[in-house]
C-alpha cells in the first residue's frame, strides 16, 4: 500500500539520509537536517538510515491508505488529523483515509516525516500532489506490538521535547572551521558581525547580509562543499546540500556537521553569528554531539520499551 500526496506544499522529496544514486540516475543529495531524518526514524522503530519525506516551508497533505504508525520531526509546524493535534516529535497511528494537514512553524522550515517500516526509494524523488510513496512495511516484532498498543489511544502520552533539543536547534552562533590560508582579520570581521538570513535557495545555500567581507578572490574554480563558507560580492554564502559541484566563489572557511540541523531550519529574517575554531575544536564537538545523539537514541528507546511493557501488564 501506499500514502498519498493530496497536496505537495512548497518542496516535498523523498530523501534519504546521505548522499546516494538511485537505480533510475536519480539523485539523492541526503536530509538536510540529519538530526530530524534520523529522530523520526527513531521514533517510529526504524533504522536511522530509513528514506524519510522532507518538505519545505509549506509541507503538503498526507493520506494514508491503511493503518500506519508515523512521526515527523525537524521544524514545529502545527499540524491536524480530523479533530486530533499532531505535535513534533511524537508517534501515532493513522487509519486508512486520514489525512495529515500542516499549518504555521513556530521554528524552523523543515520537516521529516517517517512511517513504521519504511518507505522505498525509486524514480524521481521530487513528489507532486497525486503522487503515491509506496510503504516497504518491513515490520518487526517491536512494530507489531507497537500496532497493538496504539489500536486503543492512537498515539503515545510522551514525545521528544524542545527542552532535550535546545542546544541543538536554538542557539544562532554556528561554529565556522577555519582555513589556514585566510588571514585572522577575516576571521575577526565576521565573528564581529551578527549576520541576517536574507533569503534561501531551497536546499542549495542560504544567503546572509552584514557588513561587506573584504577577500582576495583569485577566480579559481574549486568543489563545492556542503557547509562552506563562502564570499560573493562580500557577503557569505553557506552552502546546503544540493550546491554547485563548482564554484569561484572565496571559501574562508566550513561549518561542521554538528551545527548544520540548525543552519538548514534557519528563515529569512532570522540571525547567525560565527565563531571561529580550530579543526581539532570541531573534531571534538563532533565526537561530544555523536555521544548526546546516542544518548537521545537511547532514551527513546527505553521509553518505547517500557511503554510496551506497560501495555502487556
């Protein structure tokens, strides 16, 4: 069975968690929000890795044509089923023909939304309204109990808060890995400056405005790199997933991984400001953020768990 793009929004893919070519040529350029692709997994009893739907300041409406468990995650959009409220972060159970409608984000622009036993990735993964995501329904013994709990309540009392995500996602200070080829004057007018997002080419970069960036641009043509840092007409660039292979762009510099969740939930209007470290600093805080994703990974499970065992006593 499938579900059943009612209305695409702004930006609906199929999106899987890194970078991969399909069978059909097709590209995928991987989740920009790493964090949320796998959260919402995570929550549904997946692998991490599992395909997730990703959709884009405007997400579409989802119908489902038989009973599936699924959450979505990333940005806080609002969000309805019939007369029940459907939060980030959480896990439920639809029946066939209910409808999954977003309305206003209080943060981000991203959400990820993952069904129990995955979903499969074939042909164009750019999904317009009528289109069908085809369920892989790869169940375990864990989604099978995890069905017979939520045919009563269907859906969990306990979800992933904002609390346990703050560091992640709301801070506007983003950590920049400097180059040692771009002078510290650089590096010092942009940690001076607070930056304003002026707008987004959707998964391709995000334009910031400030006070202009004086740099040498040699016009030697060099890859892109997600996260890169770079210069155009003195202002910065930061590149997303789906930025050009080439550019002759200036790069003074990358953000790490671990600080790119929030980057991509960024809006037009919102702030960013930069603080310069070394390559061994962001080694570091990558391993730190890999133990606290562990961690989060952890929790959810024991909850899952422990709800299960609950619903058996």
């Amino acid at each position: 069975m499938s579900l059943i793009i009612q209305e695409s929004g702004l930006l609906t893919i199929l999106q899987t968690l890194d970078r991969e070519d399909s069978a059909k040529g097709n590209e995928y350029n991987g989740a920009c929000d790493r964090l949320a692709h796998q959260l919402a997994n995570q929550l549904v009893g997946n692998d991490p890795d599992q395909p997730t739907i990703e959709m884009t300041v405007r997400p579409g409406v989802i119908k489902f044509t038989e009973p599936t468990i699924a959450a979505f995650s990333g940005a806080e959009f609002k969000a309805k089923s019939g007369n029940r409220s459907i939060y980030v972060n959480r896990i439920y159970l639809f029946d066939r023909g209910d409808e999954l409608v977003f309305s206003e984000s209080t943060r981000g622009n991203r959400v990820y939304l993952a069904v129990a036993g995955g979903i499969k990735v074939e042909g164009s993964n750019i999904l317009a309204s009528g289109d069908e995501v085809v369920m892989c329904r790869n169940y375990t013994a864990q989604h099978d109990e995890l069905f017979n709990m939520l045919k009563q309540q269907h859906e969990v009392s306990w979800g992933v808060g904002t609390y346990a995500l703050v560091e992640v996602y709301l801070s506007d200070t983003y950590h920049l890995v400097k180059r040692p080829d771009i002078p510290d004057a650089v590096y010092a007018a942009i940690e001076a400056e607070e930056y304003t997002v002026r707008n987004e080419k959707y998964r391709v970069a995000l334009y910031l405005e400030g006070d202009e960036i004086e740099t040498s641009d040699t016009g030697i043509e060099h890859p892109g790199i997600k996260g890169g840092v770079y210069i155009a007409d003195g202002q910065p660039i930061l590149a997303l997933n789906d930025f050009n292979a080439y550019t002759t762009a200036p790069q003074v510099g990358t953000i790490p991984s671990y600080h790119m969740h929030k980057l991509v939930q960024k809006r037009p209007g919102s702030k960013v400001r930069f603080k310069c470290v070394e390559a061994d600093d962001a080694h570091a805080n990558l391993y730190a953020h890999h133990l606290w994703k562990k961690s989060l990974f952890k929790a959810i499970d024991y909850k899952l768990s422990k709800e299960l065992i609950k619903e058996k006593m």
